[in-house]
C-alpha cells in the first residue's frame, strides 16, 4: 500500500481503482460536442457560428448548445480544440470574443477527396469571456459520422 500525503487546507482524496483524485473544491468546466447534422454542411453566404448539436460532456453547464457559443464561468487558463473532417473547401476559426485566436483551412488540389484538420490552444479567461468556432462563408464542413468536434476545458 502506497502512503498518500496531501495537506492542502479544505481539500479531499477520493482513491477509486488505483487512480487517486484530488478534488479542491474548485470549478470543475470540460465540455465536448460533436456536429451531427447527417452530412455536409454548408456552403453559406455569410460567417457562420458552428453550433455543435451533440453534446457529449458539459459539465459546468458554460456550453450553449443552440448557439455554439462557450461562455467562461471563472476567470482562468482553458484549453480548446476543435476538430474538422470536409469533402469541400474547410475554413475553421475559433475566437475568443470577436478576436480570431487559431484557425484552420486547406486549399483543394485537383485531385483532392478529403481532408482533416484542426487546431487546439491555451486561453487566458476571464469570467464572461466567450469562445466559440466560426466557419467562414462559401466553406463547408462534414457534419456526422463523429468527424467534426470541439471541446475545452478549465486548466486551473
């Protein structure tokens, strides 16, 4: 049996199986969403927020699913991702209010089928900061078959 020291002030240890969780006490935020939409999406005529449909962790409860929109609950570090799968022209940004922060495209060659990409990044937040992925206009992305994804979560 292994000893365990942990003194933090107000701070619990929870061992399940063999891995051993601190819990602080702090604000727990993770969310992960899948667009799910059964197949291409897009081309529009003007930027677009991506709304991912499919929620598949919001803990915290800072993800809006109707309107793809991230709002920080706690001022913090957060780490975001998103994921991209397209049969056209992909163009994928994520910003952090109305400033761009990351992006992610490719251009077609002729003998192009598919392409994957994404991007991931760390954010300073602070509360009420909103994060959100937009696609910009003419471009399209694969909405099903779990292709396209964007997540974050809080890192401290």
């Amino acid at each position: 049996m292994k000893n365990i020291m942990f003194n933090k002030r107000n701070a619990s240890i929870k061992q399940q199986d063999e891995t051993i969780l601190f819990h602080t006490g702090k604000t727990e935020v993770a969310f992960g969403t899948m667009l799910e939409r059964g197949g291409v999406h897009g081309p529009f005529k003007t930027d677009v927020t991506l709304a991912y449909n499919k929620v598949f962790t919001n803990i915290g409860g800072a993800y809006d699913s109707s309107t793809g929109i991230f709002t920080a609950p706690v001022a913090g570090v957060y780490y975001f991702t998103f994921f991209y799968h397209s049969v056209g022209r992909p163009w994928l940004t994520l910003f952090k209010n109305s400033e761009m922060i990351v992006k992610s495209s490719d251009h077609p060659a002729g003998s192009d089928g598919a392409d994957n990409g994404g991007n991931a990044v760390f954010l300073q937040l602070q509360q009420g900061d909103q994060v959100y992925v937009s696609m910009l206009a003419n471009c399209s992305i694969w909405a099903g078959n779990y292709h396209t994804t964007f997540s974050g979560f809080l890192l401290n």
